[in-house]
C-alpha cells in the first residue's frame, strides 16, 4: 500500500476545513468534498453527511453516543502531541485530557468539531 484514505462525515464541510487548517493540514476543496493532506502518504477526505451516506449506502454513526473508528497519528515529539492537541482545542475540538505514557509511547487524544476521535502519538526510539 502506498496511500491511506480517511474518510469521515461532517455536518459542515467549510467549518469542518477550516479546523483541520488549524491544527495544521492543507486542504483542496472539490465540491461536496474536501481532500486534506496529513502526510506525503495520507489523505483526510471530509463528505457531506448525505454525500457520505450515499457513498456508503448507511447512515453515519452518532459520534454524540457511538464510535465506529478512533483515527491515530504519529508525530516525531512528545512536545508536538501535545501542541497539536492544544491547537485542535482552540480550534473548537474537545481535548480529552492529559497525555498517557505508555513505555516509549505517549498519547493524547481529542474530538473534532464533528465527534470524530483522534489521537496524536510520539514513539520514542
């Protein structure tokens, strides 16, 4: 594999790009869509609810009462976990506390505008 593709629903694709623009990821708006860039290798594609569920032939997930995924990346620093965490809550997002050491693991998560769950994480070598 050489690409991963996230996709996700939102309920307001203009404000849903302007938060990941936030934290950090550049976008290329296409319509019902928008395709954000989180690496050389990843791509954040945000639909439309209905565009997602016409896609997918289901209806999205509650994120208010339900997860379907937690999405995880990694970044190269403690430090940096926890800034992007800190951007994504002055953004709008829901910071889910403090970072979790793990052995070489450090982690710490949060909700974007749309519930969806993520996390940043550091593997220390």
């Amino acid at each position: 594999m050489t690409m991963t593709f996230i996709n996700l629903p939102v309920r307001d694709l203009t404000t849903a790009t302007e938060f990941f623009r936030a934290i950090g990821f550049t976008a290329e708006p296409g319509g019902d869509s928008t395709v954000l860039t989180l690496s050389d290798t990843t791509r954040l594609v945000l639909h439309l609810r209905s565009g997602f569920e016409a896609y997918t032939g289901v209806a999205t997930t509650d994120t208010a009462t339900s997860r379907e995924v937690v999405v995880g990346l990694s970044v190269s620093s403690r430090g940096q976990v926890d800034e992007l965490v800190d951007q994504a809550a002055v953004a709008g997002g829901e910071s889910l506390g403090p970072g979790m050491a793990n052995g070489p693991m450090y982690m710490r998560g949060f909700r974007d505008l749309d519930g969806h769950q993520w996390s940043f994480i550091h593997l220390a070598s």
